[in-house]
C-alpha cells in the first residue's frame, strides 16, 4: 500500500511539474516531457506492470487536463511503459546508457504519434518543419533531463524497494 501511494505521489509531482516548466523556466523553447521519462524510468527499473501503470495514471491526467481526445495520451505512455518494461531485464543501478537510448527513442516515437494524430484531425502539417522544429529539439532536452532525473528515481526506486522488503518479512526472520 505505502508503495502505490508512493509511486502515485511521484507521479503526481512529475505531473505538476511538467505542467508548470513554463513558469519555472520561461525562456525554454523545448520543454522536456518528464512524465515519459518517469514512465521510461519507472517500466526500465520496476517492469512492464509498473511502466504500464505508470503510463495509464500519468496520461490520464496529461489528458484530463490539457488533452483533446480522452485516453489517446494514456494509450501511447501506457505502451511506452510496457515497451520500456522488456528492459527491467538489462537493468543495472548506475548504467545510464540503456536508459537514454530508451527514453530517446520513446521520446522520438511519442513525437511522431502525436504529429501523427494532429494531421489525421485535419491540421496541415509538414513533417519535416514538424521534426526539425518540434520533435528533434523536444527529444534532445528531454533525453538531457533523463541523466539528472534517472538518479533521483533510482534513488526513490531504491527506498521504496527497501521499505518493500521490510513489509514483507516476518517479524521473527528479521535481525
């Protein structure tokens, strides 16, 4: 219980956030989308379920508030989590490498479906503007974000997975 409640509140503080990069950091042209590295992150070091869950919850709410198509948001993280989560075998504590490329390429695919669902609801759109200007630039400062914020999750992972543990035993087994 305490873990799902836990997880819920790192979404909701990556969610909130996001959500108000704009007003922290004004200047930024490309924001970086912190609630697919949190998905990556969370399917990368917990498993599908969790990247899956992770995906759903914060999609959910991206759509509930600032999305025009219920769920199609909650859809794309939510594959995203279960793609990263066939990676939870590879995971290691300190390599960054699989993490970045996950998240890159998660990032490049989230920007095509999106530019792919504004042009199939009648926006005329060109995909090479639409790369250069808008994907490209949104992958590189997110992929940018995932060094600082991979370790912060790692380390929330960490604590939340010890205190996993410690519910679990029984009270005679522990030292």
């Amino acid at each position: 219980m305490k873990k799902n409640i836990s997880i819920f509140l790192i979404i909701l503080v990556t969610f909130l956030v996001q959500t108000s990069f704009n007003l922290i950091f004004p200047s930024v042209l490309a924001v970086p989308n912190l609630v697919l590295i949190l998905t990556c992150c969370n399917g990368y070091m917990r498993g599908k379920k969790s990247g899956m869950w992770t995906g759903l919850l914060s999609g959910l709410m991206l759509d509930l508030f600032y999305g025009r198509i219920l769920g199609l948001t909650a859809l794309a993280l939510l594959y995203i989590g279960y793609f990263n989560g066939f990676l939870f075998k590879v995971f290691f504590d300190d390599d960054i490498r699989v993490p970045l490329v996950a998240v890159g390429i998660s990032d490049l695919a989230y920007g095509v479906f999106s530019y792919l669902v504004r042009c199939l609801s009648g926006a005329k759109l060109s995909f090479g503007s639409g790369l250069l200007y808008t994907i490209l630039p949104e992958t590189f400062c997110t992929v940018l974000c995932t060094i600082p914020l991979y370790f912060l999750y790692h380390w929330l992972n960490k604590k939340i997975t010890a205190n996993e543990l410690e519910e679990e035993q029984s009270p005679w087994l522990r030292r």
